[in-house]
C-alpha cells in the first residue's frame, strides 16, 4: 500500500482504497490527494510539504488558476472516481525500483468467460506505460489472434526442457508491439514444467509478465497461479460457474472478474458490450465501448498493483 494524504470525502476515500492507497499517519506521504469540492480539503492539503506531488479534484473553474501555476508538481482531475484518478496517480509518484517483475495470471471458472479477449486487451494497454510479455499458455492461438499475429509453437520450447533460459524465450518471442511481446502458440499446450520455467526466464525479460491460463481446474493454472503476485479468475454468474468456484482452488488473495453481469465477490464486474465485442471481433480491433473503458480501469489498477 502506497501512504497518500487524504483531504476529501468518503467519494475519494474510496477510490483510494480501490487504487491501494493508504492514509498516511505514522508516515510522510508520497502523493497529496484533494477535493476542493469537500469544504476544508484545501486548508488540509495546505499542512503538509510544497515538494509532496499533489491530485487536486474539482471543477473547471477551480483547474484554471491551478494551470496557471505552470507546475507538474499539481495533477487536475474533475472527478474521485478511480478511473479517473488511476493515470494520475501513476504518472504523480515518484519512481521506485521493484524487486522483481510482477506475474500476472488470467484464469477461469469454466470456458466461454471472455478471458483471451481480456486478456489481449489487458497486456495492449498495460504495454503504454510498462512492458509486458504475454504468454499464452492454452495452447489455442487464441492469444495470438487477437494481438494480431501468428506465435512460435510451443514446441520450439519443449526441446529445451531443463536448459531453458531468457534468452530462448527472446528468440521465440514475438513483437506485438512497442513495449508488448508474445510466446506461446499452437498446435499444443506448454507441459507445466516448462511453462513454469519460461514464466520465471520472462521476469528479466519485461516488467510485466501475463499469462493467459487454462481454466482453474487445469494443472497448468493451479501452478501458475502459485507463481504470480496477482490472479485474475474470470466467471459468470450462473449455477454451473458457482459450482465450478466452489470446488477450485481459488488463491485467497485473487480479484473475481465477473464476466457480463453480478457475481458473488467480485472484485469487478464487466458490463454486457455485445456491440462493442461483436466489432472487435468482426474488426479483429480494440475494444471499445462499455466493455473498454471498464477494461482501461482495470489495467491502469493492475499497472499501479504491479509498480
């Protein structure tokens, strides 16, 4: 959790929370968050350090005598909403090194969720402000498909078993774009021994790696799922997804996607787009629409989540 000072309402309260900030009290915080609409933010904010990066939410005509300023040190944002908040946020904290790259895994309840789809969507817009290796490990070029381009077999990896290292997985790894790289394609799946080990050779290889997963009950995502910071389970909200979560070992720490409607304990719910998933599909183009921006939201939360 990233200490921020907190001068507003229970509105931005709660965006911090979904965007895993945490009210600074023992601590100086790295990022001032305002709402000049929530009487006696400003005086607030006023308290702590000019150096300390600052969120000023408002309305227009509190932005203008802020843009006069002329300062990067002040971000503007007309709403508390973690959507829009989350880019700003990225862009005002300071730098710091990682550890270690983040894994990111997508898995589901039961097929027909929508998961490759996502996660195409996904990996193209976190590879704007970090880069990212996918892998498809489902072995249907599904993945490849809907980032536009024909991946390397598996194969090519399976020969190596044991002496699989990082530069392998960059000979067989395919520029989907700046920033955005691919391994793994038909016509097999990876065995679970080497999709681990390519899991582990990518993490030198891009700041972020995600993995597209068989569903929950495959060994290969059980696995998986035990070497990633964050998993993503995608479900619907009907009887035969509730019994297939109910007896799959779902990581304790994992966000529940609901795909196209209300499920229990979902972390987010994707709204029902079929236009906008119909044109991407007949257009084999970006998502847009309802579907897309609730997918904006959710990687600019996974960026700050793996930063």
């Amino acid at each position: 959790m990233t200490p921020v000072a907190i001068c507003g309402g229970t509105e931005l309260r709660q965006a911090c929370e979904l965007l895993g900030l945490e009210e600074a009290t023992q601590t100086e915080p790295r990022l001032v968050l305002a709402d000049l609409r929530v009487p006696g933010a400003a005086a607030a904010a006023s308290a702590f350090a000019a150096a300390i990066p600052r969120i000023v939410i408002g309305t227009a005509e509190q932005a203008e005598p802020l843009a006069a300023l002329g300062t990067d040190a002040i971000r503007f944002a007309r709403s508390a909403d973690a959507a829009a908040l989350g880019p700003l946020v990225l862009a005002a904290l300071p730098r710091t090194s990682r550890g270690r790259t983040s894994v990111i895994t997508l898995t589901a309840a039961r097929g027909g969720t929508g998961r490759t789809m996502c996660a195409a969507a996904l990996a193209r817009r976190m590879s704007r402000s970090c880069t990212v290796m996918a892998i498809d490990a489902t072995g249907t070029g599904a993945l490849g498909w809907w980032l536009g381009l024909v991946p390397r077999s598996w194969s090519e990896l399976e020969s190596l078993s044991g002496e699989l290292r990082p530069e392998h997985i960059e000979l067989v790894a395919m520029s989907v774009s700046p920033g955005l790289s691919l391994v793994g394609g038909p016509p097999q799946l990876p065995s679970a021994d080497v999709l681990e080990v390519t899991i582990d050779a990518a993490r030198g290889l891009a700041d972020v790696v995600l993995v597209d997963a068989p569903v929950l009950a495959d060994d290969r995502a059980q696995r998986t799922a035990r070497k990633s910071d964050r998993v993503l389970v995608f479900a619907y909200g009907d009887a035969a997804s509730r019994a297939a979560l109910d007896v799959a070992e779902v990581p304790e720490a994992a966000w529940i996607i609901g795909a196209q409607g209300q499920v229990a304990d979902a972390f987010r719910v994707l709204p029902r787009d079929e236009g906008a998933v119909a044109d991407a599909i007949g257009g084999r183009s970006r998502l847009g629409g309802a579907i897309g921006r609730a997918l904006d939201e959710l990687a600019e939360l996974l960026v700050i989540d793996a930063t």
